[in-house]
C-alpha cells in the first residue's frame, strides 16, 4: 500500500481547508489555521490534528493501524 503524505485538513471553528504535507514518521500534535488563526489539538482518542481534521489519517496511522503507541 502506498502511504499518502498529502491531507486536507479542515478547521472545526471556521471550516476552512487547507491541503499539507504530513510528516512521514511523527504525528503533528498542533496546527494553526491559515483562516481564523485557531490552533487545533487532536480529539481525544487521536493521535495527531491529522487524524482527528484529516482528509487522509498519518503515516504512521497508515503504516501501522495505529500510531505513538
């Protein structure tokens, strides 16, 4: 399976996306919106922003099935 490194993440305050690069062997815990500026933390359960406001879960997610364990 090819791991994807492109997501769209979208903002849960003002639904803005933003499609970025993910990093290939770590989660991303924080990202700020390019919009209005809020700064995203995984929902609980998850392991990244990516997981939690992702188009496409992280590497790691998709290497293993589950991730910073």
């Amino acid at each position: 399976m090819e791991i994807q490194l492109k997501s769209k993440i979208t903002c849960p305050k003002c639904g803005f996306k933003e499609t970025e690069t993910m990093p290939e062997d770590s989660c991303q815990y924080f990202y700020e919106c390019q919009n209005c500026g809020e700064l995203m933390k995984p929902k609980q359960g998850d392991c990244c922003v990516f997981c939690s406001y992702g188009s496409v879960k992280c590497p790691p997610v998709q290497k293993e099935g589950n991730c910073c364990q």
